[in-house]
C-alpha cells in the first residue's frame, strides 16, 4: 500500500512518465476508433484524451502542441478508419459550434455575472446575416444578380455576422442594462424570443426572411476553387475560428477589461467607486460575448444550407447556459468541458441509449431518451447546484510569482 | 484654501432628512474625523460625495470642480477614493486582483492591444503587478497576494481595501469606519497605518469612526453631526469639552 503511494507521487511530479501514459492512453483509444465500426465509447475515450491533457502538469507549450496535434491530425485521421467519419464529424462539427457558443455566454454569465437567457439570438442574427445575402433570398430582395453571394464570401461574413451579432448585443444591452439580477434574465428571454418571431414573421410586406420556411440553397464556403461541402471539411473552419476564440478569451481574462468584468460581477458599487464604468463595460461583455456566436451563425447556415426560426428556441438558450454552469461559470477549460459533456451528451449518448433500447426491449416512443432532454438537463442541473456549485472544473484565480512581483518596475519610457 | 468645498448640502429620504444643510470645508493633506451617534447621517454623506447618492440641494466641489451630477467612477477619476463600512471587497478575485482593478483608470491599455498582446500592454500588465505588490507591502499583506479576498481576516480585508482604494491614486481618501470590528492591537497599527499613508501618499484623509480613542489620536479636525446637522466642529480638544457634543451623545443633563 505503502509502495502503491509512493509510486502514485513520482507519477504525479514526472512530467515524462505522464506524458507516455497520455500517448498510450491517445493510441489505444484512436487505434479502436479507427478499427471498430462506430463505437461511441471509443470516440468518447479519444475526446477524454483532451480532457487528461488538461490535468497532467505538462508546460502549457506542450499541451498546446499536443491538444493541436490531436485535434488537427489524430482525431481526422482516426475517424477516417470506417464509414462512419461523417457522422463523428458532424458530432465534432457541432460540438465545437457550441463551445464557441458557450464560450461567449460564459464572458456574460461568468465573468460579467449577467443573466442572459436569450444568447442563441445572436447565433441566429450570424446564421440570418449570411443566410439572406448568400441565398436567392438576396436575389428576390434587391433585384440584383450580384446576389446570391459566392461562396468566397464566406471568409469575410465570419466577421461580418460575429460584427453584427455584437451591434445586436450592444442594442440589446443599452435598455436592458437598466435591470439587474432576475430581472435581466426575463428581459434577455424575452429579447430571444423577439428575434426568433421576428425572423419567423418578417416574410411580409417585404419578404426578408422567408419566414417559417426558411432560407434554403445557401451558399457553401468556397476558397481557390475548391468548396467545402463535408463535415470533416467543416471541422477545420471550426477548429480554426474556436482557436481564435480560445486564444483570445484567454487573453481578455486577465487584462483590464476581464478585470472589471469580474469586478461587477462581485459588487457593482465597489467597481463604480474603483472608477469603473457599468453601462461601458457590460457593454462590451455583450458585445464580445455575442459576437462568438454570430461567427459561428454564419458557419451554422453555410454548414447545413439552410435555416429556418426552429434552430433558435428557447431551449437553445438554455442548452448554453447549461453547459456554462456544468462546466463552471468563469472558467475557461471548465466551459469547454461543460460544451463538449453537454453537446456529445444530446448528440451521441441520448440517440445511442435509445437504438440500444428500442433494439433490445421495446419501449413506448414517448419515453425514450431523446424525448427526455429537457429531464435531463432538469437532474444535471440540480446535482450541479447541489454538489458543485462551481462547476466540473472550477475557475482558477491567476496566481503571481511574489520574487517577480518584488522586482522593480522597468520604467516603459 | 480648502481642497473640498460642501455647501448647504441636503438629502432626504421620503420624510427623514438624512443630511440637512450641511457645510463643510476641508484642507489639503489634513486629517478630518466625522463623527456622531448613529443614524446621524455620516455615511450617506460619504455616499452623497462620491456620488452613489444625488442630493436633493447643496454643492460638492473639489479644488474648484463641481461634483454634482457625475457618476461615480467619474469622481473616482477625479481623484476620490472609498473604503465600505460593510467591506465591499471583490471576494472571488486574489488580493493583488484587487488592487489592480483599483488601477483600473491608469491603466491604458485597450481590446486591440490586449487581444494581440502588444508589448506595451505586456509592460503595462507586469508594471501594474508590480505596483500592486508594493501597495501590498504599505499595508503588510504581500505575503497573502495571491490569497482570495475572501479569505482573508477582518482585519487584512479591511486593509486591503484601503490599499485598494490608494491604487486609485486619489487626492481624498475617505474611510468609513476603519477600525470596526478590530481589536485594540490591530487598532493601534491601523492609527499608524493612516498616518503614515497621509505622509507616504500626500493624502488628505477623511474618516467616519466610532473609536474615539483612534480619533482624538490622529485627527486635527473634527467634524461632529446629528440628526444630518453639523452641530459642531474643530480640533480634538475643542470637540471634547463641546457641551452640545456630549449632549448628542449622552442626551441632556449629562453637561451640568
């Protein structure tokens, strides 16, 4: 027992040991991946490879290489063993739009502590943007045969719905900002709605958005001729823009601006008399926090050609939040985790543990798993109220080294 | 010439005047006790003046600029700093956090810089640290900074926002109650601090405080209120033998 102890505390302190057991760990479960025909539990195991990464003391330079590695090459090449690529990358395709998702909730709900029930309005306003401009749609609208837009548009209309999302935030917040705590989550709720109808109905006089039908034919990405049109195409535009996205919610937490964020969210009067402004500041964490969803909008629409008001209903919003506060409200690597448990969770598990029980005992329709998201979203929240407040991976304050801090400062002159 | 100038200063709560026409002056680099019973009206006059509270009639002004109608983070700017009676820490945040965010308007740095963190901010940032820590050691917390504010004593937490209210590099440093809840030894070093952080930081400090000990000790002047009157004012001595001080205080009979 005693040996047993001593063996888990070098383990724990080498970083070498640790980093052949995540070898192993990420070759065993791609080789299954690649070599069973569709198993769930060995595309799970493959994606917890992520998660074991977080945990082992590697520096941060050879996590970031090996995550990179294993998102770019081994999990696309893993997946390729089979028939079945598509549809593991179209479960990774969504995965990583949700993260993006959840990622710019958790700049409002977890830095800014905002109550926003609303957010999947502004994945609809990206997913609209590109829609309308690169579908007929465009082409009815203004009568011109500029419209609909080439694919190569594409690149730029990341920005542009991620740009328009954000104005949207920023008009959102202006009147609702006034409202604090409960009050701001029934507004943001009913902001969602609003947009969701809105689309729904503005068919007529002038038909913009096609209303409940929806705009179909949209254009898909298209760079030096060659179209992105397969989810495992797809994968990479999202792993590039959730790159970004990382990237730079990492860079906000610690500046300034993540500073006064949290210091709102923990007491609004202090912030103010710190010289902070309220109405700026959330402002931007609305702003910002939108405009991760609105990029991912416009890969949403481009993905599947099509949208319709049906992808942006309240449970959407609520979805996100979910993994926000699974994951652990205000940390980074918690949201994600929280995205990734959630979205696999409704993807994979729910529609696998159906099959598996409509196959084997058969169960009345009404009560499968599918059916039960909502339930289940109900049960994870309350055990996460109950036993984890602050979520899987809970947010970490950033620690300072004292013998740097004690260095004199250099003067920027 | 008085560094803040309040004149005819008034707020009401529905029919509670909670400061009624009050005058005050106040000198640079001095230090001036509030003081009377409670419910007298210091703190809202304290919340009148760095604008959490509008007042109903009256003018603020320091050093010649009027402080009426601006928000607080505004007058934060200009050059006034608080600490809470109820300490209003950021309790999630480390107490280096804390103070950095007290930096908040000398810092420079913006979205785009931050997002391609561009040298200067990296400068900035490792700066800003720095200073954070030294404000640290004015009030003899280095050892916790990396400790969430939360976790920390009565005593260090209260110490620690008036750190964080220096890192604002105010003019005026107004102290609600400092010393409440602290036991004598920890009020001692607290008289010490105050005065050293006048001499140190070329403040003028303003306090509420119900130790009467610590107030006699360090103020040159003394304002007294009640019922949101001031109903007395001067230095230590003056205030103790003021026969309408000891009336508010111990109601009347007491002087004769």
């Amino acid at each position: 027992m005693i040996r047993m102890d001593k063996w888990i505390d070098t383990f724990q302190k080498n970083r070498t040991s640790q980093f052949i057991v995540l070898g192993l760990f990420i070759l065993v479960s791609s080789a299954s991946v690649y070599f069973l025909e569709r198993s769930v539990t060995a595309f799970l195991l493959l994606l917890g490879s992520l998660l074991l990464l977080h945990y082992t003391h590697l520096t941060n330079r050879t996590k970031w290489i090996v995550g990179l590695l294993l998102l770019v090459v081994i999990i696309p090449l893993a997946t390729s063993g089979g028939t079945s690529q598509q549809d593991y990358m179209e479960v990774a395709v969504q995965t990583g739009i949700y993260v993006a998702m959840a990622l710019g909730l958790n700049i409002v709900v977890g830095f800014a502590g905002l109550l926003d029930l609303g957010f999947v309005a502004f994945f609809a306003i990206g997913a609209y943007t590109y829609g309308i401009f690169a579908s007929p749609q465009a082409t009815q609208l203004f009568h011109s045969d500029f419209f609909p837009l080439a694919g190569t548009w594409f690149w730029p209309f990341i920005l542009i719905g991620g740009f328009m999302a954000a104005i949207f935030g920023i008009l959102l917040g202006i009147p609702v900002l006034r409202v604090k705590g409960d009050y701001l989550a029934i507004v943001t709720l009913g902001f969602g709605e609003i947009i969701r109808i809105v689309f729904n109905n503005m068919d007529k006089p002038v038909n913009i958005t096609n209303g409940a039908q929806g705009l179909s034919q949209i254009q898909q990405p298209e760079i030096f001729g060659f179209t992105f049109s397969l989810a495992s195409q797809f994968y990479y535009i999202v792993i590039v823009i959730l790159l970004v996205i990382i990237i730079g919610v990492q860079r906000l937490e610690h500046s300034k601006l993540g500073r006064s964020w949290k210091a709102i969210r923990e007491d609004e009067i202090a912030a103010q008399s710190m010289g902070i402004p309220l109405v700026k500041t959330k402002l931007w964490a609305f702003a910002l926090g939108a405009s991760f969803s609105g990029m991912m909008g416009v890969v949403f629409s481009a993905k599947n050609m099509f949208v319709d008001p049906s992808s942006f209903t309240l449970i959407e919003s609520i979805t996100i939040l979910v993994m926000v506060i699974l994951g652990g409200m205000g940390s980074i690597p918690g949201v994600i985790l929280g995205a990734a448990v959630i979205s696999v969770l409704n993807l994979q598990i729910l529609t696998e543990v159906t099959n598996f029980l409509t196959q084997n005992i058969s169960i009345p329709d009404t009560l499968s798993p599918t059916k039960m998201q909502r339930l289940i979203f109900g049960v994870i929240l309350v055990l996460i109220a109950v036993y984890r407040p602050k979520g899987l991976i809970t947010a970490k304050a950033k620690q300072y080294d004292p013998a740097k801090l004690a260095e004199q400062p250099i003067s920027d002159k | 010439m008085s560094l803040l100038q309040i004149k005819g200063l008034t707020k009401q709560f529905g029919g509670l005047t909670a400061v009624n026409q009050v005058d005050i002056s106040i000198r640079p680099k001095s230090i001036t006790a509030i003081i009377g019973p409670n419910g007298a009206g210091k703190t809202t006059l304290f919340n009148l003046i760095t604008g959490i509270y509008k007042p109903d009639k009256g003018s603020i002004s320091l050093a010649g600029t009027s402080l009426l109608n601006r928000k607080p983070n505004q007058i934060a700017g200009l050059g006034i700093a608080r600490t809470f009676q109820n300490i209003r820490l950021f309790k999630e945040m480390t107490a280096l956090e804390n103070i950095l965010v007290g930096m908040h308007n000398h810092l420079t740095s913006n979205l785009f810089g931050t997002l391609f963190r561009l040298p200067r901010v990296r400068l900035e940032e490792q700066n800003a640290a720095k200073h954070a820590y030294q404000l640290l050691e004015t009030v003899h917390l280095a050892d916790k900074c990396n400790e969430l504010s939360k976790n920390l004593s009565y005593g260090e937490q209260r110490r620690l926002e008036i750190a964080r209210a220096l890192a604002t590099k105010p003019k005026i440093l107004f102290l609600d109650e400092p010393a409440a809840g602290m036991n004598p030894k920890e009020t001692k070093e607290l008289t010490d601090l105050i005065t050293q952080i006048r001499n140190d930081f070329d403040l003028t400090i303003i306090l509420i405080e119900h130790d009467m000990k610590l107030v006699m000790k360090i103020s040159e002047e003394i304002i007294v209120l009640d019922y949101g009157q001031r109903i007395a004012s001067g230095n230590p001595d003056e205030i103790r033998t003021n026969p309408r001080v000891i009336e508010a205080y111990l109601g009347k009979g007491a002087v004769s």
